[in-house]
C-alpha cells in the first residue's frame, strides 16, 4: 500500500514544477511492486492508482503506461534473477525503443518533424539573447543570427541518437541502484553489479574506435547526413566505455595496492572532468596493464 501510494504521489507531482525530477524516480514504484507480489496483486494496487490519475489528470495516464512498460520488463528480470548488467540493459533498450516508437509514430500520424521543432526551440531561446545583445554592445558576442541557429540545430540534430542512448542507460542505471537495496531490505535477494575493480570491457572496443576515427576522416566534410551522425555519435559513444574502463583500472590499481577507496574516487573525477584521461582505459584494453600490476605488487 505504502508503494502504490508513492507511485500515485510520483505521477500527480508531474503536474508540478518537480516533475524534471520526479520522472527520473517513476519506474522505482512499479519496478517495486511488479517484483515483490505476484501478477494479480499488482494489477489489484495498480488499477487504483490509474484510476484516480485518470479522474484528476486523464493525460498523465498515458505518461504512467510509458513508463510502465519499462518497470514490467526490469521487474521480470529481477524475478528471473538475471545479472544486474543484463537487468539494466534490458530497461535501457526497452526506453530507448519506447523513444524511437513515440518519435516514429510522431512523425506518421501527426506530421511532427524534429528537425523543425528543434530549430523552433533554438530559435525561442537565442531570440532573448539576441535582443539583449543588441540592447548592450557589451553582450554583442550574444547575438545570434538565423544561419548560426540552424548550425546548432543541425549540431543538435546530430547527436540526439546518443543522447537517447545515454539517457535511456542513466535512467535503468538510477532505477536498479535505488530498487535493488530496497528489494534486499525486503529480503528479496537481487544481484549487485560486479565491483568497479572489475569493470573490463571487449578489446574490440579498439576497432570500433578505429573505425569510427576512419569513417570521421573519410566523411568529416561530406554532405553525407548520416555517416556524419555516425561519427557524431559512434566517437562519443566509445570515449565514454573508455571513461568506464578508466575508472574500472583505476579502482583496481587502489584495490590491488590496499589503498582507501576514497582515493580511488579522488581519481576518478578528474577522469571524468577532464578530456583525453579516457585514453588509459584504451591501454588498459590492449596492454595486460592489470597484470602488470598485479606483477609488481608480488
């Protein structure tokens, strides 16, 4: 009872100035209830639920199924008792796909165009801006003109499919770090991610990169649209698995050496803060760096 009411608390705050934040946290009560009672005790607490959203804000029930979908399809994973990996990324594809679903059938039943309405967006913000640059010749770096807006929306434009991508894995990510201790606190077992020490990723990782280094030289100054979204989005994609097997040797080097993980977390930010660090973890990929120093430790 105590969940289907924070799930009906979650979706009434959409219409509130918090709703930015509280869409993060919307699959955490159905991920909640989906794993811990059975399937008809669930449609029991979640009918109840719909239907007084439906009575107060009839909109929002659509917004409930959206990211009801996702909830079923992680509370079936942890059910099955399936790697916290595989968990995340099966709720991880399934957002990505609801996002290219509502993008298509935007597109196919409505006329939306996203290039259009992305330019429009640019067009509402820097329009201030401009203005104000006119009004004071202090601020005339401000001033935006239309060829300079439809650089950034086709910039923008460019790389929405990592985007996609990478808001779909945060938002799995967020969900299982916050359901699975409550699932252990009720004494239903879910299995943890591996230890940031042992964070590894594929060698062919490389090749990837390689290539996506090839296809950005090759077609960098092309009129080819969608190699140069893949270049925009593949490059990084890929700089941001470095980051990870960066951070993944790192809290291993602590590790190895007994260190406290407060210094491997000190490490860490400026991997994440400063460009061209994610260049270890492509050493770490091809050089036995952990076996170096596993090596050196005896």
């Amino acid at each position: 009872m105590a969940w289907s009411v924070a799930y009906l608390l979650l979706l009434l705050s959409l219409s509130t100035p918090l709703l930015i934040i509280t869409t993060l946290f919307l699959i955490i009560p159905a991920v909640v209830l989906f794993t811990t009672l059975s399937t008809r005790q669930f449609i029991m607490h979640l009918v109840p639920v719909l239907v007084i959203v439906g009575l107060i804000t009839p909109v929002y029930i659509l917004l409930a199924v959206y990211f009801l979908i996702p909830a079923l399809v992680m509370g079936r994973w942890y059910r099955k008792r399936a790697s916290a990996m595989s968990t995340i990324l099966a709720g991880m594809v399934t957002i990505l796909g609801e996002f290219l679903l509502l993008l298509l059938l935007g597109t196919a039943l409505f006329n939306f165009d996203l290039s259009t309405y992305v330019n429009d967006m640019l067009q509402m913000v820097t329009s201030p801006l401009s203005d104000l640059g006119t009004v004071n010749p202090l601020m005339a770096d401000l001033n935006f003109t239309s060829e300079d807006v439809n650089t950034l929306s086709y910039m923008t434009i460019q790389i929405i499919p990592m985007t996609l991508i990478v808001s779909s894995f945060m938002m799995a990510v967020i969900t299982h770090s916050i359901v699975r201790p409550i699932l252990n606190s009720m004494d239903y077992a879910v299995p943890r991610l591996k230890p940031a020490r042992e964070w590894r990723l594929s060698r062919s990782f490389i090749w990837y990169y390689l290539l996506g280094v090839v296809i950005n030289m090759l077609f960098g100054a092309s009129d080819s649209s969608f190699m140069l979204m893949i270049s925009a989005n593949l490059l990084p994609l890929l700089r941001i698995g470095f980051m990870i097997q960066t951070i993944g040797f790192l809290f291993f080097l602590v590790y190895e050496r007994k260190w406290s993980k407060i210094v491997a977390i000190l490490l860490t930010v400026p991997v994440l803060m400063l460009p061209g660090l994610w260049i270890i973890g492509i050493i770490d990929m091809a050089f036995p760096l952990r076996e170096l120093v596993t090596k050196s430790k005896r």
